[in-house]
C-alpha cells in the first residue's frame, strides 16, 4: 500500500488590490503560478510576459526557477505587477 503525500500549499495573488489564492506545488515553476495568476484575474495585455510576482518587500520571484527553489512559503502573500525590462543580452 502506498501512501501519497500531499505537498501543494496555498500562496496568495494580489492583482489591483484584489487577493486571490492559489495552490502550489513546491516542484512546480514559478512561471506556471504567474500564468495562473494572469489566467485568474482576467488580465488582459499585449504582453503578459512583462508582469512578475514580487514579494511584499519589492522583490522579483524569479520565474525560471521551482516554487522551493524560489524560497516561497506557505501563506506568503505577492504581488502581480509589471516586471522589470526583459530582453536578450547586450
């Protein structure tokens, strides 16, 4: 018999001053929450690839890395706003 552990833990999106919350998987990309969160909220833009998540103390979630590589923990509240400028290198 084996027993599967649930791992996923809720996190919350704040959008416009509107809080949403969300389950993530600690294996899961960072990047897949973010899309969630566009999807959630409905935003609409051009280029969605220029919103990030950020932490309450202004700090970029990176996006290329898992929720635990990340350092996300339970009940952490961020932030879906304009990232910085993305591009290629110089």
């Amino acid at each position: 018999m084996s027993v599967t552990v649930e791992k996923k833990f809720a996190v919350a999106v704040v959008y416009n001053g509107i809080t949403k919350p969300f389950e993530v998987d600690p294996e899961e990309q960072v990047r897949a929450l973010l899309q969630q969160a566009i999807a959630a909220f409905g935003v609409v833009t051009q280029q969605p690839h220029l919103l990030g998540l950020f932490r309450t103390n202004g700090s970029e979630v990176p996006d290329n890395e898992s929720v635990e590589r990340a350092g996300l923990k339970p009940g952490e509240v961020l932030l879906l706003r304009p990232s910085a400028v993305r591009g290629g290198q110089g």
